[in-house]
C-alpha cells in the first residue's frame, strides 16, 4: 500500500495528473513550484518564509517546525529577525539591545512606509545604538537587511563578535528601500551618526556556507492579511525578490475569523492578490496557505462555540488554494478535524481562550507541519533535539514586559484577538 502512496503520488508529480496530492494534512493543488521545493528539500539548501498572526509572531510552532527541519537537513541560519525589539513578539534565535531606538508597527500606525514585515526601527537620536544578539551559539552568518535612507544619512557603524567592521548604507540615499548585504558573527553592535531619516525592516541571516535549513517567522499580532496593504507593494516585493525564499507560507485567518461583520468575498481578493504579487515578484518560490485553525468563542458544552465567520474563512482559503494552485495545510485537520479545540484544551496543549496554543501543543504542529513538508520530498524527518526554549503553562521571559505580565491588566501579552485596533488579551 504504501509503494502504491508513492508511485501514484511521483506519477502525479511528474505528469500533473492529479487534482491534487494529499499528504497527512498537506495538499498540493497543483503548485507550479512543486519541483523546485522538492529539489530545495532533497539538496539540504531551503529557505522556509512564514507570514502571519500572533501564531506566528510567537516563534513557537515555527521554531518547532525549525528544528525538525534542521535536525534533517541541517542547521541553515538564523533566518529573519525583526529590525529591533517589539514589545509582545518573540524570536527563538534573535535578542536585541538598543539606546535611541524606537519601535514601529504597521498594527498601530498604518500610514508609515514599511517594506516585508511591517516593522520598523528608527533612529531618535544622535549615536543611537542598536545591537543584534544570538540566543544560542551562532556561526558567523552572510546577513541581508532591508534599509532606507535620505540624502544626508550617513553610514551605520559598528562591529561583530570578531571585531570585524561593520557599514552599513543604502547604496542609493533617496528614501527607498534598499537591500544591504554583509558579514558578522553575532552579536554586533551598529551607531547611527546623523541618520535621523534611516529605517531598518529587519535581518535575513544566513549561514556563509548556504547549506541547510532556514525558517524565517515574520508575525504581528493580531494581524490579518488586509495588513499587507499597510506595507510599500514595490519595497516588500523588491525584499521578496532579494530573499527567494523556496516556500513562503501564509497563514492568516483567526483574526478575519473573528469579525462577525467580515466580508468574506473581499477577504478572498486579498487573498488572491498576494498570491499574484507573491508569484510576480518571486516567480520561483511556492506558496503554501496554511488555513486557520480551530478556535473557539466560548469553551463550554461539548465542542464548545466557533467564531461566526470561521468554517467560511476555512472554506474559502481551501478553494482560492485549489483555484490558485498552491499547496495547502489544513490546520484543522492536522488538530483531529472540527470538535477538536475541547480536546487540545483539555491535555494542556491548548489555553483556555479557545484560540491559541501551548508550547507544547505549537510543538507537536510545528512537528507536524515539518514532517509534511519533508514528506511532500520523500525525506524522512529526523528526531529533532527537545525544544528548551518553551515551557509548557508558562508565557516565554522575553514576551513579558520587565517585571511579568498580568493577564489582567491592559498590556498586551503575544497572544490576541483583535478587532480593528481593539485587541483583546487571552483570559
């Protein structure tokens, strides 16, 4: 039976045959980019891009997923990190420390010229310093980041964990974005001097080598994809196309969910826009949408009570998925189908808001998502060493504010639901 899996699925890869290829939870609705992933996966060179929500601003299901892969395919770099520290959000391989930097964010100021992300890091001050930390032992990584300056700006200053110098300077000072390559071995420290009008977008670290796995979570909370209209089209494509990641995974829908107003034909143009911008900007990436999971309003009776709007949301993304032949992973499904939000609440791998998980239960989805990804190559996955970082009742130290979190009060932990600007914390 199994011989019989595999040669009906190589057949349908060879000769686009099938609707579609089915593997656990992961559907191939006739990507273009199959082959190209396949080839990515098999030679141990991929470079994995996930856009999303509060579930991917965690860096919980994705580090899961990247450690699986990297315990497979090997150890390809750090991956993206966000331009500087953002209260809430959390990076598994990223730290930061700054003076003079400020934060900003296409959540709560949509009218700022962002580039891939949504997040910016601004100088405020005469030699501001901003310095990018490893949370674990790092080789020295070939990094990319995406900066704009004005006519004026001068050169960001700094220097690695080697003492080897750092410049870094748009090579057109016109208030565009730019993509800057350079080496260092983290941490590394850079100082603004006059650049009162720079930007950062964030970091692409790469090992030099180029071998191995990367997953690069770039997450907002609370986000929807609507937010994508937030961002400069030509600046993140421009990103998109430096970066060419093999797979860029969207995976939206939780908080569209939750508007019971939502209109969900619009919601479905988004959808297909970005698909279209994605494929025109880097015709050789594939795109994989990851649709949203279960969740519930209300936790009590036997399945408890979904958002209005989900099983619409759902329902939608799988057919724009087919329409739009990209691959497709059924959260859902991968969680034991719809009733199952009870049942991951009820041993712990779930919290009690009915929408986001522990970190254990974003460790057995992110395992989950790993090894259909490599199935999808044939590749067997490897055990991946236990995830330290998480702790399974416990929010991460570096998502808390100085001093803990108090789910009581107004500051916003990573784990939300928003409406417009009205984001409300887990209970």
């Amino acid at each position: 039976m199994n011989k019989l899996k595999s040669l009906t699925s190589l057949s349908c890869m060879l000769f686009m045959s099938c609707q579609s290829l089915t593997a656990a939870s992961l559907s191939n609705f006739n990507e273009p980019n199959s082959q190209n992933l396949i080839q990515a996966l098999q030679t141990k060179k991929i470079h994995i891009v996930q856009l999303g929500d509060s579930h991917t601003a965690a860096d919980e299901m994705t580090n899961n997923m990247r450690l699986q892969l990297q315990a497979t395919l090997g150890n390809g770099g750090m991956g993206w990190g966000m331009p500087m520290y953002f209260t809430g959000h959390r990076l598994v391989r990223y730290g930061y420390d700054n003076s003079g930097w400020q934060p900003i964010s296409s959540r709560t100021q949509s009218n700022e010229n962002y580039t891939l992300g949504g997040l910016l890091a601004v100088p405020k001050s005469t030699a501001a310093s901003l310095t990018i930390k490893a949370k674990q032992s790092e080789n020295t990584q070939r990094y990319i980041v995406s900066i704009r300056q004005q006519a004026g700006d001068s050169a960001l200053i700094g220097r690695d964990a080697d003492g080897r110098s750092i410049s870094i300077e748009a090579p057109v000072k016109n208030g565009q974005w730019q993509f800057v390559e350079f080496v260092a071995k983290p941490p590394f420290t850079v100082q603004s001097q006059h650049a009162q009008q720079t930007a950062l977008g964030g970091w692409w670290g790469q090992n030099e080598a180029g071998q191995g796995a990367v997953v690069s979570a770039l997450g907002i909370n609370g986000a929807q994809l609507s937010y994508w209209n937030r961002w400069n089209t030509q600046a993140w494509q421009k990103e998109l196309a430096a970066v060419t990641p093999n797979l860029l995974i969207l995976a939206y829908g939780t908080n569209e969910a939750y508007n019971d107003n939502l209109n969900v034909e619009q919601t479905r143009q988004i959808l297909v826009e970005k698909i279209q911008a994605i494929r025109s900007a880097s015709p050789k990436t594939a795109v994989m949408i990851v649709s949203a999971p279960e969740s519930l309003k209300n936790i009590n009776g036997g399945c408890g009570t979904r958002p209005v709007k989900l099983s619409e949301v759902q329902q939608m993304q799988r057919e724009v998925a087919q329409q739009y032949k990209t691959l497709y992973w059924d959260w859902q499904n991968a969680m034991g189908g719809s009733c199952s939000m009870k049942s991951w609440i009820n041993r712990g791998d779930a919290r009690r808001d009915g929408v986001h998980f522990s970190a254990s239960g974003y460790q057995k989805l992110g395992n989950m998502l790993a090894a259909d990804i490599l199935n999808f190559a044939n590749i067997q996955s490897t055990t991946a060493p236990s995830n330290s970082s998480s702790t399974t009742n416990n929010l991460s130290d570096d998502l808390m504010p100085q001093g803990g979190i108090s789910i009581k009060t107004t500051t916003r932990p990573y784990a939300t639901i928003c409406k417009g600007n009205d984001c409300t914390p887990f209970p």
